[in-house]
C-alpha cells in the first residue's frame, strides 16, 4: 500500500488507503460476529458501543480497536445475559475487548492483518482480512474511508469453553466464531 490515493470511478473501489488518521464511525459501521447453534443454523450477534482507529503513515498502518463486551448484542436478551455472564465474556471482570494490529500488508486476496486480541483478560495473535472499500466525500464534508474486515477463531483460545452436547452429539454451541466488521471511518 503506497500513501498515495488512487484516482479515477474504479481507484476508489480497489486504491490504496491514503495517509492520515481515520476513526471508525460507529453510526455507519457495524462490528459482528455468528456461531453455529446446534450444528446446524447461523447465530449473529453484534456489539452496539465499539471505536477504532487506522493511522496510515509513508512508511507504515496501524489499527487498534476496543469493544464494549456489555453491548453484546444477538437478538434474545436471555442469550445476551448468559454472553455476559464468565462462560463467555466475563464482563464484569473484562468489560473491554480490544485489538492493536503488529503487522498490515498488502496480499493477493485483499489486505492481511495480524494482531493481538484481548479478551477475557487473555491476549491471542489472530488474522483478520480487509477489503478496502475505498474512500470518498461526504455530503457535509469530510473524507471516509470503507473496509470489510473478516477473521475466524477458536473461543477456547480465550478460555471460553462452555457447551453442552446435545441428544445426536452436536454441540449448543460451535467452538469457531466468525467475525464480520463493516466500517467506515473519517479522515481526522
């Protein structure tokens, strides 16, 4: 990724981002995440209070996150108590989870991202994929910048074990999560 930004109708979609400090908005962006119920259907979930931060220099990217782990958020408000609850998050001893990227590069597929993820009090390396969306002007001003981020991990890795085995032998609950981040964020 050069710091120059590309120009032209394609060169927003595909370009490289250019260098500033951009701050996710959370009013436009969304951070998810699903699960496989019982072995066979998608949960989703989300959380509602999260910010994040892309500083884009000449010679280097960095992205650091934090998420509110008590805005979890998956539709079924018994479901949420028991994410909040030391099976899963542990929010009221680790109400914050957050991420600080160590390395961003360019890849055939789109952009790699490597970085420490804490959660639980436990710090894990994970690998993430963004898309970069591009950038453009706002309609009051103000340059964003677009970019989907996907990433997969293992839930044990972060010491949450809890599952029950159901009659047939799946499980409540995969130990996989997917997660999903659609964000925007704005030039500072």
């Amino acid at each position: 990724m050069s710091d120059a930004a590309s120009t032209g109708p394609d060169a927003a979609a595909t370009g490289p981002v250019p260098t500033g400090i951009w701050e996710v908005d959370p009013k436009h962006s969304t951070v998810g995440f699903h699960v496989k119920h019982m072995g066979i259907a998608k949960v989703r979930g989300r959380f509602n209070r999260f910010a994040g931060r892309v500083e884009v220099t000449a010679d280097s990217i960095v992205a650091s996150g934090t998420v509110d782990a008590t805005s979890v958020d998956s539709n079924e408000e018994k479901r949420d108590a028991h994410l909040r609850s030391p099976d899963f998050f542990d929010v009221e001893n680790h109400p914050q989870l957050t991420f600080a990227s160590t390395s961003i590069e360019p890849s055939a597929d789109g952009v790699r991202i490597r970085g420490d993820l804490t959660m639980r009090g436990v710090t894990r390396e994970v690998q993430l994929l963004a898309e970069i969306g591009g950038t453009g002007q706002g309609k009051i001003g103000g340059t964003r910048l677009a970019l989907e981020v996907t990433g997969e991990l293992n839930r044990h890795d972060w010491d949450m074990t809890f599952n029950t085995v159901l009659p047939g032998g799946n499980v409540l609950v995969s130990d996989r999560v997917w997660l999903t981040l659609s964000l925007e964020a704005l030039e500072q």
